[in-house]
C-alpha cells in the first residue's frame, strides 16, 4: 500500500468514527461542532486528526487533517481541532496510546460538573479503562495548560478520563476499542449516576489482588 492509500484509510477511520459519535449523541449535539477525534499514524510522530468547527455530518475524508507533533498541519481543508495540542500530548505520554475520542457526552458531563470521579464498577469497565475514571482539572478549550493537566493525569495508565466543566476522553490502541471505552465511560457513569439517585449504597468491585 502506497502512503497516499494508506493515508486515506485513517482519515476514513476518522471520519467514520466521528459521524458514529455524532449520530449517537456523544458530542452533546447532533448539529454542533464540538469534540474530536484522532488516530495516530503508525509509529509516525503524525496524526490525522479531525478539523475545527465543522459538523460531522459535512465532512469528507479529505477535510480530516494530517498533523504532526509539532502541530505543523501537513494537509487537510481546514485548520486542525483546536484541542490538537491535547492530542499530541496524549500520544507523547503514551505510546500504548493509538486513537482518541474527545466528547461532550451526557452522563460523564453530568460528573464533570459535580468534580466526581466514578469508580468502573463492572469488570468490562474496570479491564478495558481502569479502576476509576478520573477527572482532569480544568483549563479553558485548546489551552496548552489543558494539554499539560491531560498529560500529568495519564500517568495512571487509565484509558478514560473526565474533564472537568466540559466533557469526556477516552483512549484506545485502535480507533475500535476508543470508540468502546467511550461508550463504556458513558454506561459507568449513567449507571452510577442512576444508582446514586436511588439513595442506596452502591457496591463497588473489590480492589484488584497484587
Ligand atoms: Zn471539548
């Protein structure tokens, strides 16, 4: 496969995943531009990256941008997402890293406003994003002070965080398994959300054995 070919098949997954995040709701609107995708290309210090201020629903692949990691756009329509900084961070601290989902999903936004962390509470939760998804501090949209707060918090090695006043990140090896760990952020915190409405007292898995 030449490099334009296969340059055109992650921004397809690109593409293709931020229109599935967009039909599903987990950008907060359908008709809004916020949130972002990307997908790290190869062991390259480049990624394809989904453009600002554009609705998924308009987009074609040749609008998904190709960046490198010191955010010199090598193509793409239209300037990069403005949390491009944010990405880049991610992909430096963790190399393990090789797509992420930025959202503005409900019921991680409804944690994000009360500065909650909630615990995975299901094995499928805790094996695939960690023990508890934790919240990043705030700092304004695109700001490098945002990036800097994402990087220190990733040195837990979880693969899904909230971010505080504003929306959800999660991580994956492969764009599939971002896309799963964003749905399955969304269910942790719907469920703990529902459970924490109840009054009850919510079991929470035991702690991991050494
Ligand atoms: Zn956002």
């Amino acid at each position: 496969m030449n490099r334009k070919s296969s340059l055109l098949s992650y921004r397809e997954t690109v593409l293709r995943a931020g229109a599935w995040l967009s039909q599903n709701g987990f950008f907060g609107t359908r008709l809004g531009t916020g949130g972002n995708v990307s997908l790290r290309i190869g062991d390259t210090e480049t990624l394809a990256v989904t453009p600002t201020s554009k609705r998924y629903d308009e987009l074609s692949t040749d609008d998904i941008c190709i960046v490198d990691f010191n955010e010199t756009q090598l193509s793409g329509t239209y300037p990069p997402s403005i949390e491009i900084a944010m990405h880049i961070a991610v992909y430096r601290n963790r190399p393990d890293v090789r797509a992420i989902v930025h959202t503005h999903q409900n019921y991680a936004s409804v944690f994000s406003v009360i500065n909650r962390p909630v615990p995975a509470l299901f094995e499928e939760v805790s094996l695939k994003i960690g023990p508890r998804i934790d919240i990043v501090d705030f700092a304004p949209a695109g700001s490098v002070e945002l990036a800097n707060q994402v990087a220190e918090k990733l040195r837990n090695g979880a693969r899904g965080y909230i971010i505080q006043n504003h929306g959800a990140l999660a991580l994956g090896c492969t764009m599939e398994e971002a896309l799963l760990n964003t749905e399955l952020m969304e269910k942790a915190c719907r469920i703990y959300y529902l459970a924490l409405l109840t009054g009850n007292p919510i079991t929470d898995l035991p702690p991991e054995q050494p």
